[in-house]
C-alpha cells in the first residue's frame, strides 16, 4: 500500500480533490492511502509517505519540502487541480512511483 500526501496552504481545498483520487485509485485497482494537509506542519505528516504532492498554491515551497523529504516530491498539476480530476493526479502519482 503506497501512502500519498497532499499538501496546501490550509489542508482544506486539497481534502475535496483527495475523495476524487480515492475514488480513481479503486477504480485502477492501485491500493493507497490519501491525506490531505497544511504544508505549515507538513513534518508532523510525511513520516512513511511514498510521495507527497503540492497544491499549486504552495508549489514554491518545493525546495524547503524536497531538502527535507527522502521521498518524491511533486506538484499538483494547476489544471488537474483546478478540474479536481483526481483520476489524472492518481496516473501521474502511479507514473511517478513506477506502478
């Protein structure tokens, strides 16, 4: 099981796109975890995380959070996220992980 995390400014708008991947995921058969939270406290979060994606919104962060992680780090595609296609960000984060 792959544990994905989603970070963004409050946690909030990124937790409505995490019920769309949990959806596609079962749908691709691709067995996950999915968590949603504020890139503020994202150390508390990533312990055991085979990715974690960035919500356009905090995509400049991406050097803090990736000097900080041993796993990859990626953002969430802009009009994925805007679309809230969790089905693209799942193939990707498959892609990314070699699934």
């Amino acid at each position: 099981m792959k544990k994905i995390v989603l970070l963004c400014a409050s946690g909030m708008s990124t937790s409505l796109l995490v019920s769309k991947m949990e959806q596609a995921a079962k749908d691709l058969n691709f067995d996950c975890t999915i968590e949603a939270h504020s890139v503020s406290g994202f150390k508390d979060h990533t312990d055991g995380a085979d990715i974690v994606l960035l919500g356009p919104q905090v995509r400049f962060q991406m050097n803090k959070i990736k000097s900080q992680l041993d796993c990859p780090v990626e953002t969430i595609d802009i009009t994925s996220y805007g679309r809230m296609d969790g089905k693209a960000v799942i193939e990707n984060v498959m892609k990314s992980l070699g699934v």
